[in-house]
C-alpha cells in the first residue's frame, strides 16, 4: 500500500510541483494551503510524513510543528521544513521545534524525492 | 488543388450541378427546418436555424453561383459544416437541394478550374472533379463566406425607409 | 488549474505581486503597521522562493535584493516613507515585466534596486554567510593500510522517535554501504518504570567494511548531526585486546537526557490587513464557467419548450412537472449566474494605484474614497468595466479636480475627493464617480457643441441631454490636451462600452462643488428577460430593461406622411420607427398597431409593432460574424418553440431615432 504524504505551502505552484513530483514515484499526495488546514488534514487523515513550507500565513510551519507534535497523531512522523537559508539557527530552531528535516529551496525533484526516501523509506 | 490523397467528400446537388463538400467539415446533415428570415441581411446568408440548441446561420451557395433557386422540396436538405470565416471557426448551414453520398474523390480525376469561360468566379472553385462521367465542382468555401460575408445591406438604407 | 507549473506560478504571482500592491498603498496610510510590512515581506518571500523553484531566476535575483532592502524596514532599521513606497511599487512593476515579458525588462531594474538600497541606508544589510556545518566528532583515522572495517556507534537525541526519525532507516542506509555487523546498546536504557516511551534510549554499533565511510555518514546523519552523539573509528583487523575493550567500555557514557523542549511562545497570530482569505474557495478555468452558462442557457430553452407544450396539453401530470422544472430550473440559473458574480472590489483595488499615480503625475492632492466593494457583477462585466471607469477617474481628477491654489481660493481643501461607489438598485447596479471639483461648465460645453455642429444656437436643451454630448465622438472642452485627457476619445468610447454592457450613463454637476458620472447595469448579461413583438411574420425580443412603456398607436399617426412621426406621450414628443418597414415585412400590417416605447442613455424611441406577444426568458447567443454586421440586432435567442428569434439592439435603435429626429428637425 502507499504512503500518503501531506504537503502544505501557500504557494500553490509549490504544492503542485510536489505533488506531481511524489506521485510519480507512486506516493498518495494530499495538501494544504497554510500551517491551520495542515494540522487539521495531519491530524484527522493518515499521514505518513509531512512536507511544510515556513512561511505562511494564519499558520506558519514552525507553529504547525510544534502543535503537530503535542497531537498523539504527531509523534513519530517524519516532517521535513522547506526553508530559504540554510543557517544554523534555523535548523536549530526547527529542529527543537520537531522537524525531522528540511530541504533548502530552490530544490530539484530528485532531491525532494532522495529526502522522502530517507525519512520514509518509501 | 493538388491532392496526395483521395479526397473524401459529401456530393450534393444545387440546382442541376455537383458539388463536393469536405467530408471532415461536414457536422450533420438535416432535413429542413424552420428558418428564421433576418431582416436585411444579404440573400445569401438570409436566415437562421436551430441546430440541437444552437442558432446557427443558414446560407445558399446558389446566391454565390448566381444560380436559379428554386422553392424547397421533399429532397431538400440542410449541410451543416465548419468553416472558417476571418479565421474564426463558425459552424453555418449550407441549403442542398438533394444530397448523394460520401466518396472519394481521386487526386488524379481533379482538375485545375479554368481561368475563363467557367461558369462562376473562379477564385470560389477549388477544383473541378470527375466521378462516374459527372463534372463535380469543388467549391472553396473559406473564399466564398470571407467575400459574401461581408456584404451584409447597411441598416441605414432600410432606417431611413421607416422613419419616412 | 493549469498542469503547466510555469503558468500556475505566472497566475498565483498575479494574485500576489497585486496583494503585494494593495499592502504598499496601505502601508503608505499607515506607516507604523507592523503587521502590513510583515505582509510585504511575506508576498516577496513567496515569489522569491516559487520564482526559484520553476526558473525564473531574474525574478528571484531581483526580488531577492528587493527582499533584503526591505528586511531593514521590518527589523525597524528604516521607516516607511511616500518615497520609498513610490520606489517599492515602481520595483513590483519591474517584477510583474520580468514574469510577463522578460525580454523588455532586464536593464530597468537596476537603477530601482539602487534607489531602493540608497533610501533604505547605503550600507546594505549584509546576508548571513553560510557557515560550515559543525563536523560530526571523528575520530584520528589510523594508518591507511588496515582502514576498511570502521566502527560506527551512535545514539540518537532523545526527542528523535517523536520527531519522526526512524533509527531501522538510518541503519538501512548505512547498511547499503557495505557487509556490517549491527549490535544494539542497551546502555543507556533505564529502569521499566523510568521508561518514557516516546524517548529513544538505544544506540547502535556498526562494524562496517568500507573505504571511507566519513563522508557517506555524513549524508546518513544529515538531519541529526548536531544533536547525536556519533563516533566513526576504524577498526583494526586484530582480536581486541582486553585492555581495548575496557578502553572502549568507558568511552560508552550515559547520557541523561535532558534536553528539554524548550517550546517558544506562539507570537500570537494577528490577522493582517493584507491577508489571503484561504476560505474554501476552487480555482476553476473561465471555460468551464462558460460551458455551464451554455448548458444552463439550453436547459432554459428546453423547459421553455416544455412548458409551452405543457400549456396546450391537458394532462395534468404534464403540467405539474412542467411547473416543477421551471421552478428547478430558475433556481439553477440563478445559482450559475450567482457563481460568475464577483465582487467589484477587486476592480477597486486597482484604481487605488491609478489615483495615487495620478495624484503624483498631477501634484494634486487626492483622498480616494470608495463604497460597496461587495456589490457583486457578473465576472465579465466587470471586466469591461474596468475601462470607462478609469476613464471617469482620470476625467474626475485632471479636469474635475482643480489645482490648490484654486481649491483654497474657493474655500475648499486642498485635497480633492474622489468618490467611487456601487449599491444595488433593483435588478440595477448603480456605480458612481464623484469628485468636489469645479463641475462641469453648461455654457462652455453648449459653446464647443455648437463649434462642432452638434447643436445650433437656438436648439434647447435641457442640462441632461448637454451633458449626454460629452459622450458625442470628438468632443472635448478640455483647454489642453494633457497626456492623460483632452483628446476626446475616452468618452464616447465610454458611453459605447456602457451601451454594450445595456446600461446607461447620466452626468449631474452643482457648478463649483463637483460632478457625478451615474452608471446603471444590470445584473447579468447571458440570460435577459425579453418581450417577444411580432412584425409581419417575425417573432423579435427585446429587452425588457430598456422597455419603458407600451401604448396603441394612435390613428392619426397610422397615416404614413411625410415629415416627423412623433408620438406625444404625457407631453413629450417621442419618434417613433415602423419596424415592419425597418425590416422590409410583407403582407398587410396588423389593425391596431402597438408602439413599444424603449429608452437608452441618448433618449427614446418607439418601435411601432404588429403585436405584442408577452415576456420570456431569453437566452442571448451571439450572432456569427455573417450578421453581427447588422446593428439592429445585439443576438438571437431559441424561442419555446424551437425557433430562431432574433434580439433587438434598442440602444442602437434609439440612436439611429434620435439621429433622423435632428436631422429632420433641421430638415424642416
């Protein structure tokens, strides 16, 4: 059976570049606008790792995190955090906040796809 | 013209002459239907029809030939096609006075038409084709809509008659 | 949505280069909002970061530097100003050319991201270098000869389980490298009742055989790297000696967790001014909204029909459903027209721009005061709308408008006010421009009118109908032509528009406190109620928005004579046309002849009929370019019967009344 990853990002050509990325490597894809409809959606479906964008508006990623992770549907799965800058503090800051990972943009589609293995095994 | 292949084409009658349509412009074919008259329109392109919920026009080639038109009869038939008028595709009704068949038409029995002593303009003939000893005409329709269309009679002429 | 990403970001950049436009002219009325600047700054974060992704590199690049400048504004190292709003919308023009037509737009930037760094301060804020990721403890590698067995041992921060990683993951991708031997530590495990099951407490031992694994573990432990413990030794081929192994057993400590979540504050999120209302809301190609709109529009004529045949049918089954299906089918229509209603504030948005351009190109003080952003339109009215109001607007503001000195002179303020508004009114919108200006001049107005022939000097006319030749083709009073009015092509261009649209367009002025330019539409356009007339053996509609009255015709005008037919209807004199000669019909006219009397924005008119047969619903189809010649008629529709009737263009029917009106009056 395959894995159901959930991507949210505000920008919608984002969502779908990834969309389309993980699906054709047979993956279920679900979205979200921004980091509120995300924890709705990680929350109420099975997820088996999410991928978030930082910035967004009503909700941003580090947020989603960290309530994501106070959910018992939150622990255990792998989120990876698309971020600009790849400086420490950052990292730090997600990383604390519970993110698995990240990915610096701009990324290519086997990068994305290379990452979804790792933290999926999918 | 100069065909590669066969040209595959609907044969109809207008007034006592063949002519050949593009069997892939061809959309249907129908039997008469009420036509709405449009006042001061060209005799050409003078009515309108319905066809499955879409007002489509009506036109007559024979006003183009400069044909003798006869009243409507049980053989009448309404061609409806695909054109192409100022580049813009439009679907219109071409009225028949009886329609044959569908065939082919081979690249070799089609003829140049000639630059005098025809009939009709020429630059409204594509080609003339020949089929079981019968003279078939290949009627360039693009031309033909392009020139006619756009002799719609002005609205002021008849205006002018009902404000008197 | 388009399955070309490239095009999804082009639309989705739209939608955010104009968030990002409304933002900056808030920002200019209130300079000291946080929470606006952060919105700027977001919108530029997302076209960098998508621009980026699908390869549009000069826009990143630029928005880039953009971004930067105004990261000092957000960190508070600069305050907003007019000016550096200005620069900042001159630079989201630049960044709208480089998506739409990058060729043009190169060279321009430079010269705004100057400007842009020179306001924000000349030394620029400099961008974090990247620093070198801290190198995972390695230990001394030993001589090079016997290095291809390498012990690896690692255990994981505590939080690792629950922050999703996957420690038989890790081991898999190390195990991808080479033949190894994994062991568990089960050192650091404690106690059954000091377990917390969401901690990780095991660690692992890799013997690998491997060249190098230095680098590769790097990749393995790319996320964890600063927070684990993780050492790579290589292992020499020979038995432990027990000394080594005890040596080893030291260097296994415990590790006591204890790094605490430290979980912030959420900032607490405000809404900002600026922010997308990700409602659920579907983004839906126009085409389909077409194709709905045609299928609805067929569905009408079908149950026209329907219904028709229900009328003339006893069977009282047959006229229930009838019934129910045009209820159902009425309520269908009015949810699809309800679905390409948009709300005419986005059109409002964008002239916010437009006055605060003006009143710059201008010097002219401008307060931009608008109402009824709510009021929705249809979809592609508004479209056509956009236009003729930013006609108005301009004509408001540079001929409207007077300089200041001239408004203090007259007692008012220096700023000038320009009011745009929309309100229901009936099956009408209503929309408004006003402006506290001079108001327009009648006698200079009658002067040029009478310059350019329109009018003789002793032909009255009532303020209104001078007004209305504002909109005559040519015309201008404007003193000068300035590069943004004078020439007199807007108006009429106008008034042509709003007739196509089937509205009107009235002008009221007070001489010395301003104007107002009226539009009336109605609501939808696809699908119109119409008054079916016959003519001869002709079925016509017209629509009934523009039909004002119906009276008989009286006798004494029946008697075709030459010189004026006028109908006087309560005391003013209307022209009237006999269609059946307008459409050349045959046969004998009809006894008592009926006059439909239609107005538009230029007057009225009365179309002289055989009969009038009763109102219905009309579905407009476009006629092919072989009629759409003919000005007489805007369309043709399906009648209930499965005919073709034709729709009766009364604004140009009006026109051309009013036209042989004058002409006849000189005439005689």
């Amino acid at each position: 059976m395959s894995k159901t990853i959930l991507t949210i990002d505000d920008s919608a050509s984002i969502r779908q570049m990834v969309a389309l990325t993980l699906k054709g490597a047979g993956l279920n894809v679900i979205e979200a606008g921004n980091g509120a409809e995300g924890l709705t959606k990680a929350t109420t479906e099975t997820v088996h790792a999410v991928i978030t964008d930082l910035n967004m508006p009503v909700m941003n990623g580090l947020e989603f995190l960290r309530k994501f992770r106070q959910h018992p549907a939150g622990k255990g799965v792998p989120v990876i955090l698309l971020t600009t800058e790849s400086d420490d503090e950052l990292k730090r800051q997600a990383r604390e906040s519970g993110a698995t990972g990240w990915i610096v943009k701009p990324f290519k589609q086997d990068q994305l796809l290379a990452v979804v293995k790792k933290v999926t095994g999918a | 013209m100069k065909l590669t292949e066969p040209m595959r084409a609907l044969t109809l009658r207008l007034d006592d002459e063949l002519f050949a349509i593009e069997a892939q412009s061809v959309r249907e074919i129908l039997d008469l239907v009420p036509v709405t008259e449009v006042p001061n329109a060209s005799p050409f392109a003078a009515g309108l029809i319905n066809v499955r919920g879409r007002v489509v026009p009506l036109a007559d080639l024979k006003v183009a030939f400069g044909m003798h038109r006869a009243k409507a009869d049980q053989d009448t038939r309404i061609v409806v096609i695909e054109t192409e008028i100022g580049s813009e595709p439009t679907v219109v009704g071409i009225l028949a006075d009886k329609v044959y068949d569908v065939t082919d038409i081979e690249p070799a029995a089609i003829e140049e038409a000639p630059r005098v002593g025809m009939r009709w303009r020429p630059d409204y003939v594509r080609g003339i084709g020949k089929r079981q000893g019968s003279f078939i005409i290949i009627p360039d329709l693009n031309r033909i809509f392009e020139t006619q269309g756009r002799r719609s009679a002005p609205s002021s002429a008849s205006e002018e008659r009902a404000a008197s | 949505m388009s399955s070309d990403p490239a095009e999804t970001f082009r639309q989705e950049a739209r939608e955010l280069l104009e968030q990002l436009e409304q933002g900056l002219l808030d920002l200019e009325q209130n300079p000291a909002d946080a929470d606006l600047v952060n919105s700027v700054f977001r919108a530029l974060h997302t076209i960098k970061g998508s621009g980026a992704m699908f390869g549009f590199t000069d826009v990143a690049a630029f928005v880039h530097e953009f971004e930067t400048a105004f990261d000092r504004v957000r960190k508070g190292h600069s305050p907003v100003t007019g000016e550096l709003v200005a620069i900042a919308l001159d630079a989201k023009d630049h960044v709208h050319t480089l998506i739409e037509d990058p060729q043009s737009a190169i060279d321009a930037g430079v010269p705004i991201l100057e400007a842009l760094r020179a306001l924000v301060e000349p030394d620029r804020f400099p961008a974090a270098p990247m620093p070198a990721a801290k190198p995972a403890p390695v230990a001394e590698p030993a001589a090079p000869a016997a290095a291809s067995r390498w012990r690896i041992r690692f255990h994981l921060p505590s939080d690792a389980l629950l922050y999703g990683t996957n420690p038989v993951l890790l081991l898999g991708e190390i195990a991808e490298l080479g033949p190894c031997e994994i062991t568990a530590l089960t050192d650091a495990v404690p106690t059954l009742d000091a377990i917390d099951l969401e901690d990780s407490y095991l660690g692992w031992q890799v013997d690998l055989t491997h060249l190098d694994p230095t680098a590769a573990l790097d990749d393995v432990f790319l996320f964890l790297k600063d927070g684990m413990d993780l050492s790579i030794e290589p292992l020499v081929d020979a038995a432990p000696t027990i000394a080594q192994l005890a040596a080893e057993a030291d260097e296994v400590e415990l590790h006591a967790v204890t790094e605490a979540v430290a979980l912030r504050e959420p900032e607490g999120e405000r809404t900002d001014r600026a922010t997308v209302t990700t409602g659920t809301s579907l983004r839906v190609p126009a085409e389909r909204l077409d194709e709905l709109m045609d299928r609805v529009g067929e569905l009408v004529i079908a149950q026209a029909r329907l219904s028709q045949m229900a009328a003339h049918s006893a069977d009282p089954n047959l006229k229930t459903v009838a019934e129910e299906l045009e209820r159902l089918s009425s309520g269908l229509r009015d949810t699809t027209m309800g679905i390409r209603m948009v709300p005419i504030g986005s059109l409002f948005a964008r002239f916010r721009r437009l006055v605060h351009d003006l009143s710059r190109d201008l010097d002219k003080q401008i307060e931009f005061i608008t109402s009824g952003e709510e009021t929705e339109l249809d979809k592609t009215m508004i479209e056509r709308l956009a236009d003729p109001l930013v006609h108005l607007i301009r004509n408001a503001v540079d001929h409207g408008l007077e300089g200041a000195e001239a408004r203090v002179q007259a007692g008012k303020p220096v700023k000038g006010t320009v009011r745009l508004s929309a309100v229901y009114a009936g099956a009408e919108v209503t929309i408004s421009v006003t402006d506290d200006g001079a108001g327009l001049d009648a006698a200079r107005i009658r002067q040029k009118a009478e310059e350019q022939g329109l009018l003789t000097p002793d032909q009255r006319l009532s303020d209104q109908e001078l007004y209305q030749l504002i909109f005559a083709p040519g015309f201008s009073t404007a003193k000068e032509v300035t590069s943004l009015s004078g020439r007199g092509v807007g108006m009429d261009v106008v008034k042509r528009t709003i007739d196509g649209l089937r509205g009107k367009i009235e002008l009221s002025t007070v001489p010395g406190e301003g104007t107002t330019a009226t539009l009336r539409l109605p609501l939808t356009l696809a699908i119109i109620e119409g008054m079916l007339v016959r003519v001869g053996n002709g079925r016509y509609s017209i629509p009934l928005s523009a039909v004002e009255e119906c009276v008989e015709l009286p006798a004494s005008a029946d008697i075709a004579s030459r010189g004026r037919s006028f109908l006087d209807i309560r005391g003013s004199l209307v022209p009237f046309l006999r269609l059946r000669e307008v459409f050349a019909a045959s046969g004998e006219p009809d006894g008592h002849q009926k006059v439909v009397i239609v107005s538009s924005s230029e007057g009225r008119v009365g179309l002289v009929v055989d009969q009038i047969i009763g109102n219905t619903q009309t579905v407009i189809k476009q006629l092919s370019k072989l009629h759409s010649g003919l000005e007489t008629f805007s369309g043709a529709t399906i009648l209930g019967d499965g005919t073709v009737a034709l729709i009766l263009d009364t604004s140009h029917l009006v026109s051309y009344g009013q036209a042989q009106e004058q002409q006849l009056g000189r005439a005689a």
